[in-house]
C-alpha cells in the first residue's frame, strides 16, 4: 500500500496548491480507491465533479469506487457465477494481463476489452461468456492456475490446458503464425531497452523504456514508430530531431507515459533541466492518472531529481529522490540521493567556517574552564571546531574538559584529532596521556609519553608523565599491587588488539616458554630487539610478570 499512501499525499498536496484542478481531486480518488477507502474516494470524485462535471475520467472513477463499495459491503454475489466473476474484479489484473505474452494481445482486442469490462462491472454477468477461450484463460491468471476452455477440452488439450501436439502456433491475438505446425519456431523476444534512470553526474543512456502496453494499432502504432525515431536520433545525439518525434507520439498517443520520460531525457542531455523537470512532471502526474506501474513513476522521479542536482537546487532534489524510493526501492537512486545528501552536508560545513568567529568562541571557551563550568565550555569549543575544524588547539582544549567531566572515550578522540592536526604539538600528547593513565593503561600512557618527547625532549609535563608511568608499571611487574587490580589490567591488555597479535603468533608462544624453561634459549632470544619489543609491551600491559 505504500505507493497508494505516496500517491494520496501528494494529490493532497497538488489540491492545496491548486484547489480548482479536477484532476488533483481524480488523482486522490484513485489513490483513496486503492487504499480502499471508498466513501473518501466517492467524496474526492464528488468534488472534482463539482468543477468540471463533464469530466469523464471523474465519472468513470466515481462508478467504479461505487461498485467496489457495493462489493464490499454486500458480500460476493450468491450465485457460483457471480462469485467467480468477482475475481476478475481486481484493479491490478489490467496489468497481469498486460504483462502476460499469452495474454496482453486481447487488451487490443475490443470485444474482450467489451467482456472484461461487463464482468467486473457486474460479476454475475460471468457465466455469459465462459465459452470464451481468451476470458477463461484471463481467469486462470486471475487464479494463478491454468484453466482448460470447453473448446479445448474438445480440442484434446492436456489436464493443465496445454496445446495439442503438432498444432500450428498462435501469436499474441491469437492468429495462427504463417508456417506454423509442430516445427515452427517460435519468433524471437523483442529486445527491451535498459530501465536505468538518467544520470545526473555521467551522460545518461538511452531513454527507450520497457513497455508493458499491448501490441498497438491505429494511432498508437504511428506513435510507436515515432517514439522509435526519436529513440534512434537520441542515439545519434540530434536532440532537436528527437524532440519533434517524442512530441509527435505525445500528439497521437497522450496515454503512453514512456514518450514524457524519454523526452525529459533528451531535455537533460541538452542542459534544459527546467524542461526536463516538467516533462517529468508530466510523467508523474500521468502515470498517476493512468495507475501505471510504480516503477516508471519512480524513474520519472529520479530524473526530476537528477535535474535539481544540476540547477543546484539540492534540498528539493533529496526530497524528491526519498519519494522516488517510496514507489521502488532502487539501489542507484538510493546512491544518488545519499550522494546528495553529504554534498549539502559538506556545503552547509564549508559555508559556516569562519576563522574569526572561532577565535572568539574559543576564548569564550578558555574563560568558562577556567571557571570550571565545563560543560558551558564544551559547547563554545565546539563551535570552534565548527567554525574552524583546522585548529589543533580547540582540539586540545575540550579534550581537557572531557577529562575533567570523565567523558575519557570523547577526550582521546580529541587529543588524537589534535595530535593528527599538529603532530610536533605537546599537549596533544599530555591529553592524551594523562586519560590512559588515569584509565590505568599504564603501558599506552608510557608510549605516548614517549612519543610526544620525541617532538619535544625537555617538556616537563611528558617527561613527568612517563615517570609516572613508569612507576606504576614496575609496581605491576614486580607483584606490588592488589590481586584484584592486576586482573583488571590483564583484562583490559587481553582486549588489546596488539597483545592478542603477539600472544598468537607460534614464534612469540615458543619464546615465552623458552623463558621460563630453557635459559640458554632465552638468553639468545634477548639479543634479538624485536623480540624484546614484544616482551617489554607484554609486561609493560601486565601480562607477564618478572620474577
């Protein structure tokens, strides 16, 4: 129901705009129909009918949403005939039927079309046309089963409705195919082109769609041939000559939402996305009017978005393109509108930077920590890194708040973000640091120590830091500490990707056992720096303990 919900809001939307538009008010019924909420939609028709009276789309829709109320209400008829027949009622076997190759010939049949509309108007009028080879096998696709006609059955047609051997083919309207008989080949699927919506960042391809309509006759086989010229110079990348094409089947067939969808993509291909925008409008409008399938509304959609991007119109384009995924969840589309998304994002970031008013905001900040109302300079810190996100210092400055506040996952982020900004930066270091040390990851806090006095050898800060650090290691190492506190550390170090790496490698296991068991071989494997590395970070993590 979710493209009926879709279709509702924005007949809504189009009545708002435009209270007097009959056919805002026929898009709505359609939409209540089909939700099956019938004395709205019989309410929305009444409306439109308020306005143009004549309006025979309005009238039709309103007779129709009576009948299904009468359904609905009344039950199904109570004659078996009638109660069959009501299967034939349903509003999306048009396209069941047109989508069926056995079946969608009869759709440019008019005496069938005649019959089908007799029957769901009034289902009890079923039993008078069961002798009809192409209604009964409309009801077995209604039924999801073959059913077999009397005709074939006195033909000698299998029990599933197949066709005897060795008689002649048939093609879609039901005439037998010149040289048919038991070896005729059946002829070739006709090729359909790709579905893909135009792109709104590459050259879009060739805007033929797949078309679910019957083989067309009269006026809509001169639309067709005009439609396939137009397909032909859109190919050639003569846009003018396809434009006159494309209006040419608009002229001879308004009922084929193809020829808007193709033209919106010759529009885009020539860089008049204001016309492109209303040719899918166009499309969009129709196809609702008309209740084509749900995914030639989509992409009409997605090419009114691939539009806006290109007018820069960005917000308008990410609306349309959620709507476009609420009639078909489409994986390009779905890229196309996130791809949007952090373009806006990245727009509405690069336009607020001002590097003045970060300066501001973050003397503000220093002022309010040295209050100590650290949650008011956190907010002001903040704002500088919106207006400034370059400026390693502010980095450093909330990292200090967060520590001050315990928030110690949200002080490392920072202290590392200023330590990438600005590497030769002590402070990054210190803030760093001092969360690991006062989070007992005493051997984490020892090495950023002594990487930040790498940078800056005589900082007392670090160096006080590392002796710290240290301090509390020895103690770890030698057994100074509570049974309890050890196992908090060898717990934390255990969930150390880098521990776990080194306690699974087979040359460190073997290195580890050699030293409580082969002296000769632990003496070798002390000469070895890298080998040594390893065992100083076990031991500085407290994993191994010495003796």
């Amino acid at each position: 129901m979710e493209e009926f919900d879709a279709a509702l809001e924005d007949a809504n939307a189009c009545i708002a705009a435009k209270a007097d538009w009959p056919k805002g008010y026929g898009r709505k019924g359609a939409a209540l129909y089909g939700l099956r909420k019938y004395e709205e939609a019989i309410a929305a028709y009444d409306e439109g009918l308020k306005i143009d009276p004549t309006n025979e789309t309005l009238r039709s829709g309103l007779a129709d949403v009576k009948q299904a109320e009468i359904r609905a209400t009344q039950g199904p008829p109570a004659d078996a005939m009638g109660g069959i027949g009501q299967m034939l009622s349903s509003p999306e076997l048009y396209g069941k039927i047109a989508l069926d190759p056995t079946t969608r010939g009869f759709l440019a049949q008019p005496d069938f079309v005649a019959m089908l509309t007799d029957v769901q108007k009034n289902p009890s009028s079923f039993s008078k046309y069961m002798s009809d080879e192409r209604m009964m096998k409309v009801l077995s696709l209604a039924l999801g089963l073959n059913v077999m006609s009397g005709e074939e059955a006195m033909k000698g047609g299998g029990p599933f409705g197949e066709k005897p051997k060795g008689e002649a083919p048939v093609d879609i309207t039901g005439k037998p195919v010149e040289g048919g008989g038991a070896a005729a080949k059946p002829p070739p699927p006709r090729p359909t082109a790709s579905a893909t919506p135009a792109s709104a960042s590459a050259t879009p391809p060739t805007p033929m769609e797949t078309s679910t309509e019957p083989e067309p006759t009269g006026p809509k086989a001169e639309a067709k041939r005009e439609k396939e010229l137009g397909n032909a110079a859109y190919k050639a990348k003569d846009f003018d000559l396809a434009l006159k094409h494309y209006d040419a089947a608009i002229a001879l067939d308004d009922e084929d939402v193809s020829f808007l969808t193709n033209k919106a993509a010759v529009n885009f291909e020539k860089g008049d996305y204001d016309a492109c925008i209303e040719c899918c409008d166009d499309a969009i409008e129709k196809g609702r009017e008309l209740r084509v399938d749900y995914k030639m509304v989509a992409r009409a959609m997605t090419r009114k978005g691939n539009a806006l991007v290109k007018k820069d119109m960005l917000e308008e384009a990410i609306e349309v393109y959620a709507k476009s995924l609420m009639e078909h969840r489409n994986a390009d589309t779905l890229k196309r509108k996130n791809d949007t998304e952090k373009l806006l994002k990245d727009r509405t970031v690069a336009a607020y930077i001002d590097p003045a008013k970060a300066e501001e905001a973050r003397e503000r900040g220093n002022t309010l920590f040295k209050e100590q109302k650290y949650p008011e300079a956190v907010a002001e810190y903040t704002e500088a890194i919106k207006r400034n996100p370059d400026d390693h210092r502010v980095y450093s400055n909330r990292a200090a708040c967060y520590t001050k506040l315990a928030a110690f996952n949200e002080a490392t982020k920072d202290a590392e973000k200023c330590i990438e900004l600005e590497p030769t930066f002590a402070k990054g270091y210190t803030r760093k640091g001092h969360v690991e040390f006062f989070t007992k990851q005493f051997d984490k806090a020892l090495e950023t120590y002594q990487a930040g006095l790498a940078h800056d050898p005589n900082n007392e800060e670090l160096k006080d830091g590392l002796r710290r650090a240290m301090v509390e290691i020895q103690k770890g190492s030698t057994g100074q500490v509570s049974e309890e506190e050890m196992k908090e550390r060898q717990a934390r170090a255990m969930a150390d990707p880098e521990i776990q790496n080194i306690l699974q490698d087979p040359v460190m296991r073997q290195v580890l056992n050699d030293f409580g068991t082969d002296p000769k071989a632990a003496a070798e494997h002390q000469k070895n720096p890298a080998v040594m590395a390893k065992v100083q970070k076990l031991i500085n993590a407290g994993v191994v303990q010495v003796r």
